[in-house]
C-alpha cells in the first residue's frame, strides 16, 4: 500500500483577523503529482509556505515524509525541494555556477559535486548554456535551472508553486514531461497551478480551494463527474443581450467576463433547435455558441464563481 508523503489535517492559517487558510485537510500519497486548484487569493501559496516550513501554522497537524513540520523542520527540509513562482537563480552567474553554488550549499559530498552538476546540465538539457550567464536565458532555460537546482539534494517530496507561469506553450510542455519524468523515478509532486489544463494533463488527485477552504478534491474524472454534462455555451457581443438570455434560459450560468451563458443540455439536434427558437421568440440574437462537454474550467467556475487565466498550451 502506498503510504502518504504529505499528511494535513484541520490546518489554519490567519494573518490578523483574516483567516487565509480555515480547517484543511490532504493527504498526497508518495510517488504522485497533487494538484492545488484555486483563484488568486484563495490560500494556495500560503499552504505551500506552511508545508515547507516557510510559514507556522496556528492549527492542524502537517507531516511531512513522516515528519511533524511544527516539531522537526530540519527534518522536513531536508526531505524536500521547493521550486517557487519565480525563478530563484543568480543573473550575474552562469547556469553551472548556480548549480554548484547549490552543491556547496547541500549535503552532498565535495567529490560528488562536479557529477551532480553535469547530470543535472545533461538531464535538464542546459549544456550548451552552461557557461553563460543567466542573464541571457529565456523563461524557459530558467525554469528548468531552478528546477535542476531544487534537485541537487535529491529530494523525495518537491513542492512546485506555479512552475509555469509565463512560460509559452512549448516550455510549459517541456515542464511537464520533466514533471513525469520525476515521478516515474518515485518523486512526489505537490503543484499549485492556475492552468486547468496543467493540472487535467499531470495530477493523479487535484484539491480545489477557495476563500481557504477546500470545496472539492478527487481525481480530474471525479471532479468533472460532479457537475451536469454536456452544455451549450452562447457568447454575446453586449451585457444586454447576456442579460436577457439569462431572463429567458432558466437554470443558465452567466460569465459576465466573457460575455457568456452556459446552458445545460444533452447535446442533441432537439434541445439545440428549442434552445435557439427560445432566443428566436424574444429576439436575442448570439453571436456564437457551441456544445461542450464538462472540463477543468467547468468545474472551476461551478465550485469557485470564478475563471482561471488559463492559458491554452496547444
């Protein structure tokens, strides 16, 4: 039986009288990639700062690879690796200067460093740009070097909080087979991300919280299982015409950012036609729809009121 790497339970967090975070629990089982679903502001990065030790908590029990993060965070720390929202690599070094800086700052033996440099260059194939300074690379080049350096510990538990961000579509998929490649060697992955599709694509279990409480948590299948099925989704050009849609289509969804109403429905030529005959009577006119089938950004929106910045990585 797989047992749990990271074990939470009744975890709050308040700054003053503001409750971040207010009575989570998780239990992220070794060797699988946990996803952490949340708008900006909803408590993500606060949770990744009580997991690493970055951060106390002021109730709830966090364990750690075994270990209790309140009353052993030497212990925690040196099980995991943590990879923040921005990069934390030198500019004024080279991508082999900052991974030996790392090297002389870890455990890991003198005689072992230079191995560990270059299989860490090889592996995140960063060779070529070794020797030049990171102030010449690309998001990309230095997300991946962040990476590298979170692994010169060789940690079994690695905390990614929004590895992505800002990456064009080519790096992100780049990180994402990185990301398998780990846990295929046993690495356990806590992401937080705000691309839905990131998480559909690497998470085995996704938790979604808002406002600090977690509103849902199972595997991607699960969560989309917990809202109506297929819908039509009828985008407008003014707030007037998405308003009198909303008047006449009962039970719709409105997205007033997109100017758009989802509209439950089997999909069929049937419900299609009296959909748009509905439209027809009180002459509102779409000036687009399309039939969809649930996904990530679906349930997000059912169970948070609000839409990710995704960003499509096709």
């Amino acid at each position: 039986m797989t047992s749990s790497a990271i074990a939470v339970s009744g975890l709050r967090k308040a700054y003053k009288d503001k409750v971040v975070l207010d009575g989570i629990d998780l239990d992220v089982r070794a060797g699988t990639i946990f996803s952490l679903l949340g708008p900006n502001g909803a408590g993500k990065t606060t949770t990744v700062n009580v997991l690493t030790t970055l951060a106390k908590a002021d109730g709830g029990t966090v364990r750690i690879a075994g270990h209790d993060a309140a009353t052993q965070p030497k212990a925690v720390r040196a099980a995991i690796g943590v990879t923040g929202q921005f990069a934390a690599v030198d500019e004024l070094l080279t991508g082999r200067e900052n991974l030996q800086l790392m090297v002389d700052l870890s455990p890991v033996p003198a005689k072992a460093g230079k191995r560990v440099v270059n299989e860490l260059l090889e592996r995140f194939d960063l060779v070529e740009s070794a020797q030049k300074p990171v102030s010449t690379y690309s998001g990309g080049m230095r997300r991946k070097l962040d990476l590298a350096m979170t692994l010169v510990g060789d940690p079994r538990i690695i905390f990614l909080d929004e590895p992505t961000t800002g990456l064009d579509p080519r790096s992100r998929r780049t990180m994402w087979s990185i990301i398998r490649d780990l846990v295929a060697d046993g690495v356990t992955i806590f992401l937080t991300t705000q691309y839905l599709e990131e998480a559909d694509q690497l998470a085995d279990r996704i938790a979604v919280l808002d406002q600090g409480r977690l509103v849902a948590q199972g595997t991607p299948d699960e969560l989309k299982r917990q809202i109506p099925g297929t819908h039509v989704r009828l985008r407008f050009t003014t707030v007037a015409e998405l308003d009198a849609a909303a008047r006449v289509l009962n039970g719709s969804t409105r997205d007033d950012e997109a100017l758009a109403l989802r509209v439950p429905s089997d999909g069929g030529t049937a419900s299609l036609r009296a959909l748009l005959d509905r439209l027809d009577e009180y002459a509102i006119s779409a000036d687009g729809f399309s039939v969809q089938t649930p996904d990530l950004d679906d349930v997000f929106l059912a169970l948070t009121g609000s839409r990710t910045q995704e960003v499509s990585a096709k």
